[in-house]
C-alpha cells in the first residue's frame, strides 16, 4: 500500500502556488525589456523649443475606457516645465466633466478661470493650474493617478468630484466596470499597469470585443454608453455603495496628497434643480393600476395649471398624488415649481432636492453626497468649500438656468463663479506661504469673503469672447438633442450668441477643421474687415491668455494698439513678446520702431541694432521691413548726433528700396 509522504507534499505545492507567480513575473519582465506592453502614463517628458516639458497624455484615459476612440474621453493636453522654477506655484484640479470644463475648452473652464485670477493677484509668481478634470471618469481614477500627479510637484489639490461615483468608469452601475467590490476595482486598477494584463487584454479586445459593451445603439452618446442601471432606487445598496467608494477613494486620496506635504481643498458638488427636470421619474412598484392613471392625470393637471400661474389649485392636486405615490421624483419637481411660484422659496428648495434625489437615473450625485464629502474633510481635517452655498448666494434662492447649461454643468457665470470660490479659498488659507496650520474649518469663508466672491466673479472674464461662448452652445445643443434628454428637459438659454460668422467658425472648430486659435485668428480677421480694431484685440488676448509663451498674440495685439495710436500700450506689448522670442527680427523691427514714437532712443536704438544684425545672419524680415529698419536706425542716429552713421544707414535703406520717402526727407534734413 503506498503511503503519502508529507514532508516532500508541501514544498510540492508551494511551488505548484509559486509557478503561475513566477511565470507571470518573468514574462512581465520580458515584456518590459523588449517594450512589448503598452505603457500608458499620465504625462510625457518632452523637449519643446529646446525646455524640457511634462506633457499631459490625453490618451492616459485609455487605461480606465474600453470604448471606441471617437467615444472615448481625453484629458486636455497641457504644457508643464519639467524643472519647476522656485517662485512657481502649481495648483493641480482633479474631477469629471465640471471640473474638464465641459461645454467650453481652455480659457473657459474654472481651472484657467482660477489661474487667471492668481496671476493678476501673484505678481512675484509663476501660478500654473493643471486641469485634469475628464469626462466619465470618478474618484477610481483620481485614486490611480495619484503617484503620478505627486510628480507633477503641486503645492495645492483642489477636489471637485462625486456626481460620477455611478455611471463613470468603474462606477456602480457603469458599463465599464468589470468587478463589482471596491477592494478588486483597487487591484483591477493596480493589474492594468501591468505589461501582462494590457497584453491579454489587448488581445481578448480585438479577438472577440470582450470588454466592449454590447447591445449598444449603432450612434450612442458617451452617457448612454456609461450607463449600465437606468433605474436606481435612492434605498438601493447601488446608491450606497456609490457613497461608500466615494468617501473610501476620497479619504485615500487627501492622505497621499497630504503625506507628500500638499494642500487640500474639498469642495461639495452643485447640480441644477430648479430648472431641469428629472431624468428618469417612476412609480412604486406597489402601487396598483388604476392609481397609476389616476397619478398620471393629475400630474397633468397640475403642470398645465402651473404653466398659467395656478399654482395654489395646483399644488392641491400635487398634495393628492402625494397620497398614491410619493415617491414620485416629478411629483417633487412641480411642487418645487408650484411653490416657487407662490415664493415659498424654502419650500421649493426642499422639494426640488427631493425631487433630485429620487431621479432614478443617477447622472446628478443624491444630495447625501454632499454631507459625506463634508464628513471626509472634516474627518481628514483638510479645508472645505461650501460651493453649494455659494451658488444658492448667487441668484439669492435656487440655482437653475442663470448659472447652468443643463442638469449639471455649469454655463461661463457658473464656471467663473466656481474658480472664485476657489482663489478666495487658497487666499483664505493662504497656500503660497501659510501663516497658520492648513485645516478644517466650518465655514472655511466668512460671510464677507462670500460677498466679495459675488461681488467679483463676473468681473474677472480671462479673456474669453463670443466665440469661446458660442463653442460652448453648440456642444450643449449636441448634448441635448441626445438620449436621455426630452424636449422636457432642455431649457431657454438665456445668453446665447447669433452672429452667423462666430457660429459658422464655432462648428469648423467643432467639425475638427480649425483649431482653436485658428479660429480665433479668423474672428480677428473678419472684425478687421470690419474695421473694429478692438473687437480684434480681444480675439488676439484670448489666445495670449491661453498661450502666454506665444509671442504671435502678443504682436498682434501690439500692432493694433499702434494703428489705434495708443503707443506706449503697443509698446509694452512688443516688449513682452520679445520675452517669448528675444531673436525675432520683426519683433525687435516693431519694438525699436514703438521705442522711437515714444522718443526711448537709446532702447530705440538697441532693438533696430539687434533687428538688423540678426537679420543680416538669416533673411527673415522682408524687403520693405529692412528698408524701414535701417531708415529707423538712421533716425536714431540722427536723434543723438551721429550724423555720418545716419548717412550710412539711409543709404543702405534706398539701396533696398531706391525713392523711399521717408528716407529721402531725413536724408534732405541731415546737416
């Protein structure tokens, strides 16, 4: 009889564990030597214009989506010196669609809002705000890209997160999450960095579309892509789980930031209650047939009476429904509607966040999500910003369509009122150089900073115009006219842009034939043809702002502010281009001819001198630029007395261009 012996059995199977380890560490080894995985980082380290740069990656979100490329949302590519300079600051934002800035791009955000306002009030600073707000995405992501944020060396986190924790990647009733518990999301997330895994599911992807969410519609919108649960019961264990992770991957997130010794600011979410209507508004499953037309026609009734001012007969049918069904979230909405028409403005606040918290569909966070963001600051002791408050400050009540677009994002008053509640709140707490511990405080702004947050959001524009406004209107207008929108749910836009050549421009950029400086060079142009020389500036300071390295903005800003005879601005200007391109004939051309208006002779001097010497090492300035420039020179030389080197430089002007007036008359006048 054969006996079992114990002593060889167990080293036996701990090798038989240890094999599949070993074979996967191995082979993620060998991947990694010979670059066969497909690396997917956060930034990219690049040498542009001879700096050293940390590029944003907007394909970093193919580690979190599995949907087509055209569906698949970006992180707006961004600009980082890789060598932060020691008077820099750097404020780094983390969100979804709100925080990406979603329906406007670039300098209509509330990150460049935000980094705007710092500039002008941090003179002796450098300030970048990243933004790394992306569309779909929820706290999973943020908590995964935390190592590499840390890198990108902020001195401040702001957190504007939470509306995303059920449709966003990895969200509870999201099409692209593959695992249902937290702590295997946290290891999915770790095992997708492997070389191993993104190589399998590569090709499981394209073998048999795996990870690809099937029975979609042939056209979907990215919201009915993310969207695996469209009823969710606000006592559903979805909903608290949802509110579960939030708060778990938010607690991790502020311990990381602030273990590398990073300021936190937490803020509570804002969604539009007064002015959109529930998504997705459905009886209880309790209730009988009959009720449920007996429902339906009252509801009915009462919206027909509250579209003609009867909102006391129908707020009597409403408090009937009440009795069928009240768990009805549009039952909540038009009582909202019926009482603020009766100015009980408490009252409507109330029923429009109930109303809220019973849409089924769960693309607007239930307002308890609020009070667990608080929870985590207060718990984790970071600072929070009561941005709820503020836009209720705001229109003095309920916010709806005077700040938002549609059920969430805001529109540009919403946006800017959004990054001055947070530049008041790194002023509160002082983040460039604290003079007291960074820490909760409730309220983190006093009733004063409140005020002078309403008092200056709509003051400080950063540069934006009809354009940036008009590209924000017709992403809305592409957004709405998709599921799970309803002629129900769009609402009057109150600050909309018409002139056919800003739209027409709007939906090149759109269309992906212009980028977006393009098209604000192009608006420039046709206000030009139009002779409005301001209007022109404006589109050039957009692009200044947007791009402040770029020296093109900025001469053209120059240029017309010359036209116009405002002389000592286009000078500035000219000057503070030449920092982005010290070596530019043309510039130094513009810059010593500004210098000679203003009778700057000397600096007059230095840049025609600079002009016509780098010019002579490459041809850059045309033929009629180099005749003016030695004319000015000559001008200069004339001015301190050097008549001879004068003579000299005239004559090498109408060598260039024989019969040039100006340079004929000097020449005439020389004693």
């Amino acid at each position: 009889m054969a006996t079992y012996n114990t002593k060889t059995s167990w080293p036996m199977r701990i090798g038989l564990l240890l094999a599949p380890l070993m074979f996967l560490f191995f082979l993620e080894l060998t991947l990694r030597f010979f670059g066969l995985g497909e690396d997917i980082p956060l930034y990219t380290r690049e040498v542009i214009d001879g700096k050293e740069m940390l590029v944003l990656n907007s394909q970093v979100t193919r580690r979190y989506f599995d949907l087509p490329d055209h569906l698949r949302p970006e992180l707006e590519e961004q600009l980082i010196p890789a060598n932060k300079a020691e008077n820099e600051l750097r404020v780094v934002c983390i969100g979804g669609s709100t925080t990406a800035g979603f329906p406007y791009e670039i300098n209509a955000t509330f990150p460049f809002q935000l980094e705007w306002r710092l500039r002008q009030a941090l003179m002796d600073n450098k300030v970048d705000v990243i933004n790394l707000g992306i569309s779909a995405v929820n706290s999973y992501t943020f908590l995964d890209l935390m190592p590499e944020i840390l890198q990108l060396q902020p001195d401040a986190l702001l957190i504007y997160m939470g509306h995303n924790e059920f449709y966003g990647a990895l969200g509870v009733a999201s099409t692209q999450s593959p695992v249902r518990s937290r702590s295997l999301k946290v290891l999915y997330l770790k095992a997708r960095q492997m070389y191993a895994f993104k190589l399998l599911r590569k090709a499981l992807r394209g073998a048999t579309g795996f990870f690809v969410s099937e029975s979609q519609p042939a056209d979907p919108s990215l919201m009915r892509l993310m969207t695996k649960r469209q009823a969710i019961p606000l006592d559903s264990e979805l909903v608290k789980a949802a509110r579960t992770q939030l708060q778990e991957n938010l607690r991790e997130i502020i311990r990381t930031a602030r273990n590398d010794s990073v300021y936190v600011v937490v803020s509570n979410l804002v969604a539009n209650l007064k002015d959109h209507k529930p998504f997705v508004s459905a009886h209880s499953s309790s209730i009988q047939p009959e009720d449920s037309a007996r429902a339906a026609e009252l509801l009915k009734t009462a919206m027909t009476q509250i579209s003609i001012d009867q909102s006391a007969a129908a707020l009597q049918n409403l408090n009937e429904l009440e009795h069928i069904d009240s768990t009805l979230a549009d039952l909540a909405y038009y009582r909202g509607r019926a009482s603020l028409q009766l100015n009980d403005i408490a009252g409507a606040g109330a029923h429009f966040e109930r109303a809220n918290d019973l849409d089924m569909l769960r693309f607007r966070a239930p307002l308890n999500f609020n009070e667990a963001i608080h929870a985590v600051a207060r718990d984790e002791n970071v600072p929070f910003l009561d941005m709820a408050s503020i836009f209720d400050e705001a229109v003095g009540g309920i916010p709806g369509k005077e700040l938002f677009h549609e059920h969430l994002h805001p529109n540009f008053d919403g946006y800017r009122l959004m990054a001055q509640a947070f530049y008041e709140a790194l002023y509160t707490i002082q983040f460039n150089n604290p003079l007291e511990p960074v820490v909760y405080r409730n309220p983190l702004l006093k009733p004063i900073q409140v005020r002078k947050v309403l008092d200056f959001y709509r003051k400080e524009t950063g540069g934006i115009t009809d354009l940036d406004l008009a590209l924000g209107q017709q992403r809305v207008g592409l957004l709405i006219q998709r599921w799970p929108f309803t002629s129900e749910h769009i609402m009057e836009d109150t600050n909309t842009v018409d002139d056919p050549a800003i739209l027409a421009l709007a939906r090149q950029h759109l269309d992906e034939h212009l980028f977006w400086d393009a098209a604000h060079y192009r608006l420039a142009d046709h206000y030009l043809e139009q002779n409005d020389l301001d209007a022109a500036i404006r589109e050039y300071r957009a692009v200044n702002n947007a791009f402040p390295d770029n020296a093109i903005p900025m001469m053209k800003v120059g240029d017309l502010n010359m036209t116009k005879g405002r002389h000592e601005i286009g000078r500035r200007w000219y000057v503070n281009a030449l920092q982005a391109e010290p070596d530019n004939p043309e510039l130094l051309l513009k810059a010593g001819h500004a210098h000679t208006v203003r009778n700057m002779v000397a600096d007059a001097g230095r840049y025609l001198q600079q002009a016509v010497h780098l010019d002579s090492l490459n041809r850059q300035l045309s033929e009629a630029q180099r005749s003016s420039a030695f004319y000015l020179l000559a001008l200069n030389y004339a001015n301190t007395g050097n008549f001879a080197a004068a003579r000299e430089s005239i004559g090498k002007s109408l060598q260039i261009t024989p019969g040039y007036g100006p340079a004929a008359e000097l020449l005439k006048s020389l004693p």
